[in-house]
C-alpha cells in the first residue's frame, strides 16, 4: 500500500513538473516571438533611414550642387589647366 501511494505522489509530481514545463516554454517561445517581431521592426526602420541617408548624400555630393556652392558662396572659380603644375616628388610613385 505505502509503494502505491509513493507511485502515485510520484506520478503527481512528474506530470505536475511536465505541467510546468510546457507551460514555461510556452511562455518563454512568446517571449521570444515579440522580441524577434520587434527586432524586425527596428531593422526595417534602420533600413528606411538608411535609404534615405543614402539618397540624401547622393543629392548633397553631386558634381553641380558642390560647383554651385563652390561659385557662388565661395567664389571659387575653375583653373585654366595651363596654369596647374604638377609638382613631382623623387622617390614616390605617382599617385600616393
């Protein structure tokens, strides 16, 4: 009699830890689940920013808005290429 009921306590227990442990991992999965959607949304808001600072500094590096400022708020004007000299180290390779 006492080693069915031990049998019995003991099944109990088991199947009550089981209990337990599926549930945690129910919960820990869900957890899980909004952390990974919520790093899926912050990496499409980087993305989109990053777009847009792409085409940002596409607009901003152009060749005519960099000579626009250049001449009109500057007051930079373009070199005649007869008048540059290329001056030429000994010893170095061109170009570094």
């Amino acid at each position: 009699m006492r080693l069915k009921t031990a049998v019995v306590i003991l099944f109990a227990l088991v199947l009550g830890g089981l209990l337990f442990l599926s549930s945690w991992q129910g919960f820990r999965y869900e957890s899980l689940r909004r952390e990974v959607r919520q790093m899926e949304e912050e990496q499409k808001d980087w993305l989109e920013l990053n777009r847009k600072l792409v085409a940002a500094l596409a607009v901003l590096g152009s060749p005519e808005r960099i000579e626009r400022i250049a001449a009109g708020e500057l007051g930079l004007k373009k070199v005649e290429p007869s008048r540059v000299t290329t001056v030429v180290i000994p010893g170095q390779a061109a170009g570094e």
